[in-house]
C-alpha cells in the first residue's frame, strides 16, 4: 500500500504546485492514498470550502489542518460538512469539524487520519496531544479497526514531534510532522515500524520565509514592529512531503522524501519511480 | 574552497562519530574548514576543555555553541584560552570568551566565524541577534577582512533563521541552523550567494528524542513530571551537517547535506566524492 | 462564614511567619475556614510531609499547591495520605493526590477546595483549567454538594485570572490568584457574588526577588547566565492573603486583603477586627 | 516634591476618569508631576495624537507606553514632535520617539521619565532592559542630571520587576510596573531609597477582563478560537496608580497607592488628604 503525505500548502504556489504535479503523480506512483495539510492553502491562513474541493479534486483523499485551522471564518461552517477535512482532535470539545476520520483508499483499505496540535511553543493551548490521539488509537486500533494509520502532529517542537513518533511507534503507519514549513530529512522506519518524519515541509515557495514574502517578515525581525501584511511569496512553489510503503500489517517498509519543482533538492522515492 | 559544518554534538554517540568519521573524511574531501556545534558535547550538556581538544584533535577548525555553552561551569573559565572555541555574539557585554573568530582555513584563506543565538522561544532572552550579526559583519566584511564567512544561527524557529538568511544574503558564504538536532533539507544557495541550511541537524544518535534516550521526554509528555534526568542515547551516532564549495569571492557555487552512519539515509555531497 | 486564604508561603520567612500569626488570627477572626498554598514551602521549591503537617498543626484545613507540587520528590508518595493537600486539579490523570477536596470547616460547612493551573506563560503545559474546574464544580455545586468553594487558579498572567474569575461568577465562594507572589488590589466581590482577587500574594520575605535573595535573579538578569542556586530570602516574612465572609448561600458579603508583618504595608480586615 | 503615576489607561472609561478626576486630584494634592501610561488609550490598542493631547489636557506631564505603542499606525508619525510622549527605550535604533526624557516639573525640578519593556513573556522580543535604562541614569543621573528619575517598566513577569527594582534601588526616585492592567499591593521604599510597585494597575472599567469587555477572552479560553474582537468595557473606570513624595535627593519619603472610582475599593494617599 502506497501513501502520499504533503506537508502544508502555503497560497497559491502551493496550490498551484498540488494541481499540476500531483494528478501526473498519483498515476506514476500508483498511490493508495494522499493526505496533505491545508492550513495555509487560503492566502497563507487558513482554507476555503473552494480549496478544499480543489485539493479533493487534485488528488487527495484527506485534508488535515493545524492552528490555522479556523482562520478563514467559513471553514467553521463548512467543515461539518467536510468529511475529509480534519483539524487537531485537541481542539475542546464542541468545535466544529473532526479530529480524525476514517478514509477509504484506493485499493479499499480504512485508513485513519488523526491531525493533532503540540503543546510546546504552540497558541492556542491544546489539551495534552499524547493522550488525545492515544484515544483516537484505542477506539480504532491499527489491524482491527485500521489497516492503516496517519498522525499529523502539527507542533513546533523537534522534541514533542520525536517523543510522540516513539510514542506512537507500532501503532501508527506514519506519524509525520507539520507547521514548521521546513522539510527534514530525519525520515526513517521506528524500531516498531512506524515511519516517521519530523516535518513535512510546505507546499510552497521556499525563496521566502516560510512561504510569505521575504520583505515583512525580515522588517519585523529587525524593527520588530509591523511594516505592512504578511503575504504569500508568488515564485514557484515546490511539493514537499513523504512517500511511504506499507505491509499488509499497516506498518512501513519503505519512507522516501519527497521535493519536486521550485528551488529545493529534488527527491523522489526511488522504489517507485523504476 | 571547501566547508563542512557540522551539528550540535550530542553525547559519547556525537563525540564518537565525529572521532572515527571527520579525519578520513577532511581527507578525502580535502576540505580547507571544518566548524562543529559542541553544545551538547559533555552528557548533553555543554561542554569541557578536554572535549574541546579532542574535537580541534578530530579535524575541527573551529567549535561553537549555544544556549547550553555554559552548562559545564568549566566553560565560563577556560573559554577565555580556547581561541577557537565560539559562543553566541549576543551575549552580553562581559560575558566570559568571543562570539566571533578569524580561524584560518588550511588553503589559508581568513574564515570568519559567528554564532549567534536567536530570540523567538528561546532562553536565554538575548538581545537582536540580526544586528548583532551585522556588526561583526560590518567589522570584518566578506571580500575585505574574510575570504569566508560561516554564521551558525541557533534557533529554534525556521521563521527566524530564514529571516536572517535573507537578510544576511550576499554578505555570508555560510548561514546554518543547528539547535533543532533535526536535519532539514532545504540546503540551497540564496541568490545573492549565501548557501543556506535551517538546522544542521546533530551529530548523535537519533534512535531518541534530541539525541537523549526516549524514556525520560516520553515520560513528560506524559506525565507533565519529571521521572530522572535526561542522559545522552547510547547507540550509534550520525555526523550530520552541510558540505558547501565557495568561489573566490567566497560565495557558494555547491551545496550538499552531510549524514554518514547511524539510523539516517545516508547523504554525501557527490561533487566531492569523485 | 469566615474564610481566610494565604499565598504561597516561601521558605523559613513564610513558614515562620504563618506559624507565629495564623493561630492569634484564627482566634481573633473566628475563622471557620484557613487555606494557603503550600508550593514553596521547602527551601522554595515544593513541600514535605513534615511541612505540611506544620501548616495544618498551624491552624490551615487545607494546602494547595501549583508548578512546583512535586519538586521535593517525596510529595509524589506523601500526597495519597495527605487529604488536604490538593495539587493543580488538571495535571493528568494518574498523578499522585487529588485536584480538589471537600473540607469541613470549624462551623461544620462542607467547603470545596480546587486548585488549579493556568495556560499562559505556565510550564507545565496541563489541560484546560477552566473545564477541569467547571468539571469539580458540577460534581459538587455550591448550594448542593457544597456550602462553600474556594478556586485557586495558580496562573501568571492576569487576563487568565480574571477570565476564570468571571467564568465561575456565582458559582464559586472565592476565586483567588496565585503563584505571581506579588499581591493584587483588585479584591472585590463579583457581580455575581464571587470573592475575586488576581492574587494573594506570598507569606515569605518580600525584601527579595519573589520570596528568593535578591542577588541571583538580578545577576541571571545581568548576565543571562546563573551564577548560583536561588535560595529564599531570611528577612521577615509577611503573611499575605485575603480575607472573605459568607452568606448562607455561600456567596461573598465582604472581603478584604491581608498584609500582616514584613515590609508591606498592613492590611487587615476591618470588618472582623471590631 | 510630590509624583503621582497611573498605570494603562484602557479606552473611554479610562480616558474618562482621568478627565473627570486628575483636574481636581492635582490642585488638592498639589502635584508636581503626573505620569501616565497611555498605551490602551485608543480603543484599547494604542493611542492617537488626539488622546494624547487630552492627557496632557487633563493634567499629565508625560504619557509612557508600551507593548502597544505604534498599535495606532499614526503614532510612528507623531511620536516625533509629541516630545512627552515616550516609548520603550529598548526599541532598536532608528524607531521613531524617544525612550527617554526630561520633564520639568511644576516645581522647577527635572524628571528623567524612562520607559521600558522587559523580556520574560513579552512580545517583540526587545534588547535587554536594564541595561537600557542603565545608559539613560549613566547619561543623566539622579542627583546631577536629575532631580528625580521615574522609570516605567511595562512587563508581565513579577520577578523581572522586582529584580530591576532592587537593580535601581537608589538610582531611581519611582520604579513601577505597568502592563498586566492590574494593581499590587506590594507598594513601598526600597532599603536605598526607591520607590517601588510591581504594577500600577489600569485607568479604566475593572468589571472586564484586563478592561475588555468580558465575553471574548472568556469565549477564547474556553474555545480556543476568537468569535469577535476585544472592545474596551463600558462601565465606569477607576483611577488607578501610585503617589509618591520624594526628599531633596529624590528619594522616596512616602508612597501610597491611589485606586479613585469604578469597582475597586478606594484608596489615596493620606498623607495629602489632610
Ligand atoms: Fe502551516
Ligand atoms: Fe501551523
Ligand atoms: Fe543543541
Ligand atoms: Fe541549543
Ligand atoms: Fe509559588
Ligand atoms: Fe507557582
Ligand atoms: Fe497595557
Ligand atoms: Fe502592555
């Protein structure tokens, strides 16, 4: 079973990149399933009922989110009827939207898809995301409820996204970071067969600071007072994400980064492209 | 003109690695600079004059720090005699030992040194590290004082050291991340010359948390408690770190991440493995 | 009712102070309730058993606690037969001791005692406090299972304070602030009959940096390093709380702050010293 | 020589009790100088030249700010030629305003009035506070270029105040907090002289959150998401801060915390009432 994450789509070089790489990509690879995080893919906070379905219509089966969940106010709204959009499960209870949903992939396996908000460095607080997702677990274990299972833990934290990769490890298919906007090539298969990554990366253009235009952000940092708005860099983005095999178990035998197109590295998962 | 930086040394694991690894590897790459992050060197934390002999012994040129440079209470004495030994400019005025060194590489070229630690969910609170940079830099431009400029930014958010990336672009051979002990992969050269790396990743074992072993941080996730000390993981440990080319204006023509043994995919930089 | 609540009590200053005052006080106001918080009691750093056996034996019913519960190790065993010793209500569960305890004061009133930790700038990062408590108070409402409930909300930042305070407006006899160990004067009663004071200050030395000796926290300001252990201050302690009456519903009819000893300027409730 | 500082004054309720009041306060209690902070005076974000000029109407001799001070984008412009207007001094070079300034007193004496912002929990991260108003007494000392110094440290942390208090202690005639909208009754003359209160608490409506209307930060802890914006509450605001007399020196002689109006109970300095 083939699985696609991609990490966070920041305005409209992300999207634009989502659209014309993944349809040719979801084909070469034969993949099973692709999840990619959305938070940023509406100007670079937050998402649209109309993104959502282009992402859908590009290729993904799931949409996870993160702080900026909520940030175009419709997405509260819109999100009830959004099977396949999901925003952290820590979120108090009563928010719109779900935290976890159970997706079917392409070859009929049910794939679980949590999204989850670290503690560390993070607004808003969430409650404790080590025992909310081990919650999601407990009620629809990997190989009863499962044949496989994503966490997008969408934290800051190098140590908060490790320790929860270990936590989890056995019990997830892929626990893969996100928020950071910034891939690491820290991927790799946990002694109990979990694949792991500490961040995703952005869909995005890199020639920026996290995918906004360099110039504010720069200002802020040295006059430390706003200039102007935050706004979506408009260079080329790249796709930037995980590629990872499964056994029939729902644990990894293979994990790959994935970077195609703008001003990053290339890589691809060598294991499919034969 | 040949660099190699590498990440925050962790523990027995980062110090072995770096011991067994770097002398073959400065020959091999014939490299003219070689800059190693020694905060985590001593049992995580910090680091002692014997340790900072063995890494000059090891084929490190010079060794910078961070927030933990002064863990090992030693440090804040013998720092003053260890000409090569680099802790974050920022500190202030009075603090024990340099924030910037002019080492000479063994082509003989003047490599500026710099480190420098950054402000967004960080401790110490220290002061702007973008103009505390810019000082140094003012005082020994790229071109006219140095042939090579390397700033080790240690931070923990990408925001902030993409921020100074670009804002230091064209005025450093070399601006690299570490504090993160998480390797990313968006090493590239910026436009106007810099190569360019958010985290260096660490030099230690990364079957852990940060290069500790797991129990204690998945304990606190958890427990919101401490249970013991945090102590450096035992197993084998990846030299992690970025390989960069400079011209003769001591700009970068080629940029490479370095990651060799332990549990990471292996990287090499293959312009120089020829 | 007569209910007095002391601030954390800060090393031998705080411990003296409350053991040569509270029992005169609690004659002289013929208190039917005394609850302090405990937290810094040893050395600064949490509390032992023989310590709060002292509180108690001094004249306290019960003892709260906040981010450093547990610094002196042997809480984590002592606090399961300590049943006035109440520890934030939202650490997780499976930590040692109880979040909230009903107590039975001198009048033979049932009083419900939560204590509990804010989000904001607070380590470490616990659940929602203001559900946890909303939880504690439907399990046992005042009125109903309750003839009187003391909050205290252990919090840095006033805006949580005061958030909470109105939140629980009419449902709580006091909400009172702690862990700043600098008393407030915003002491008054809620429009909904809620004792509210932001916080209640320390019983310890306040010739001092929060109940420590003044030169380590300035030097760590200075230098941004410690040079030292913090240990508390040795001058006189002043007991520092907030003094409240109760009507038959349980709901504030007076309340006054209580500054007694030291170098704060005296505060005693008039209402009571007729 | 008499002083008397308020603290943020909040939007209408607070623009309108230091109109209503400071007129009359000043002539009975013969003031020679006001300062207040005015951070919050526009809406509850800023100020405006408008408002500042009624300040100074209504009595002030000096408006210090803080965290909010260019929320009002008119005040990068103005700041410049309002030449009792004062920012944090510890703002980078080159931001418009001054951090510092000598204010003439009714008396004839001069003021060094010096704002300043601290670290621990702030945003924007600025340089380190003591040592910037540590230049300013250099530049201007009590007792030479000064007749009394007020410094205004606007932050959130109580140990950051005390320990710049004690840091000042006899250098400066007034240290006061200011930001956490919050009066503290640890009021009193430091062992060299200093005045000192940990905050002087907020000109405006205290039936509020910090004296926003109570509904959205209640809202947003307990959903962890906006549903509007804050707006300053509407009712009746007090007048709240510290009066002080100082001796020849420019020391402190006698200090008293004033709470005038709204919801608080009331408290003035006696020592002038007679
Ligand atoms: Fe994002
Ligand atoms: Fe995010
Ligand atoms: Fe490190
Ligand atoms: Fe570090
Ligand atoms: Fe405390
Ligand atoms: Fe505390
Ligand atoms: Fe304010
Ligand atoms: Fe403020």
């Amino acid at each position: 079973m083939r699985l696609l994450f991609l990490g966070d789509v920041v305005g409209r070089p992300g999207r634009a990149v989502v659209a014309e790489r993944l349809p040719a990509l979801r084909e070469r690879w034969s993949l099973d399933l692709v999840v990619i995080n959305g938070e940023n893919a509406a100007g670079g906070f937050g998402i649209t009922e109309a993104i959502y379905e282009d992402l859908l219509a590009a290729g993904c089966d799931a949409v996870t989110l993160g702080n900026h969940s909520f940030d175009q106010r419709e997405a509260l709204v819109f999100i009830e009827r959004a099977e396949r959009l999901i925003r952290p499960v820590n979120f108090p209870k009563g928010t719109p939207g779900r935290g976890a949903a159970l997706v079917e992939a392409r070859n009929g396996a049910r794939v679980l898809v949590v999204n989850v908000m670290g503690q560390v460095f993070m607004a808003p607080a969430l409650d404790d995301p080590f025992r909310a997702v081990e919650a999601e677990l407990a009620a629809c274990p990997l190989g009863e409820g499962a044949d496989a299972v994503i966490v997008d833990f969408h934290a800051e934290a190098t140590s908060e996204k490790q320790g929860f990769g270990h936590f989890a490890d056995g019990r997830a298919s892929l626990v893969v970071g996100t928020h950071t906007h910034t891939p690491t090539s820290d991927h790799r298969i946990l002694p109990g067969g979990t694949a792991y990554m500490s961040d995703a990366g952005m869909c995005g253009d890199y020639d920026s600071v996290l995918g906004m235009k360099k110039d504010e952000p720069v200002h802020r940092f040295l006059r430390k007072l706003p200039s102007g708005r935050f706004e979506p860099a408009e260079g080329e983005g790249t796709l930037s994400g995980i590629a990872v095999e499964l056994d029939g178990r729902g644990l990894a035998t293979r994990v790959a980064p994935v970077r195609i197109g703008g001003c990053l590295s290339e890589a691809r998962p060598e294991f499919w492209e034969i």
